[in-house]
C-alpha cells in the first residue's frame, strides 16, 4: 500500500514538472514560421532602404531571426552590413544584433541595437543612428499572424 501511494505521488510530480516544462515551450512550429515572417520582412525592409537611399550606403549579405525566450521575442543578426558613403565616411561591420520583443500578440519593438565593431567615424555614426530608427519605425508595423 505504502508503495502504490508512492507511485501515484511520483505520477503526479513527474506530470506536474513534464506540463510545467512543456507550457514554458511554446509551439516551435508557430515560432519558427513566425521568424520565417520576421526575416522575410525585415530582408524587404533593408532592401527598400538601400534602394530608396533613406541611409546613406546601407548595404548588407544575409539576415538571420531566432526565437529568444529570455525577451519574449527575437534576436535578430545583420551579416556584412556597410554604412556611410566616400562623402561622409564609411564603415563595414561585421554584424549588427538588435531583439524584436513582442509589444502585443502580434506586433514587436525593436531595441538594443549593436554593431560590431563599433562606428569610428561620424558619417557611420550617423547612418546607423538613421538604419536604428528606420529600423524602429519599420518593425513597429510589422504584423504576424
């Protein structure tokens, strides 16, 4: 009797922790679309702002978007990114990481923008100050379903 009390007890903890644990998960599949749509969107946003010049010599090779449980968000990663113009000085940068925090279900805020390494001189200063709030704005209208 005294063993069969113990089981159940070890039932009910060992459930307890697996519904705990797997309600922290969320659902991979919902999150990895969900980045697919960020990446996508952010891809079209850097490209439009390289077309239309809105930051002076934006250029960049590849973007990536991962789930980030410690913001409720994404951490978001920008390879090979140059920035400023042969007039006002330019710079290329290994990557730039900023996170993508939710602000509701289905819109997000960026911020703690960084680039690596950091901008010496004022015309990258100033293109990544313009990408940080063309990026904020940009990303404050991104919606997913």
């Amino acid at each position: 009797m005294f063993r069969a009390s113990r089981m159940a007890l070890i039932r009910v903890v060992l459930f307890t922790t697996v519904t705990t644990l797997l309600s922290g998960c969320g659902d991979p599949v919902k999150e990895a679309k969900t980045a697919a749509q960020l990446r996508t969107k952010i891809e079209t946003a850097l490209s439009r702002m390289e077309v239309t010049g809105k930051v002076p010599g934006l250029a960049h090779r590849h973007v990536t978007v991962d789930p980030d449980s410690g913001i409720d968000g994404f951490a978001i990663k920008i390879y090979d990114l140059k920035l400023g113009t042969a007039e006002i000085g330019f710079q290329a940068f290994s990557e730039m990481t900023f996170s993508l925090s939710r602000s509701d279900a289905t819109h997000f805020m960026a911020s703690d923008f960084k680039l690596k390494p950091k901008p010496v001189a004022n015309g990258p200063k100033t293109s990544a100050e313009t990408l940080f709030e063309q990026l904020k704005n940009e990303t404050a209208t991104i919606k997913v379903d």
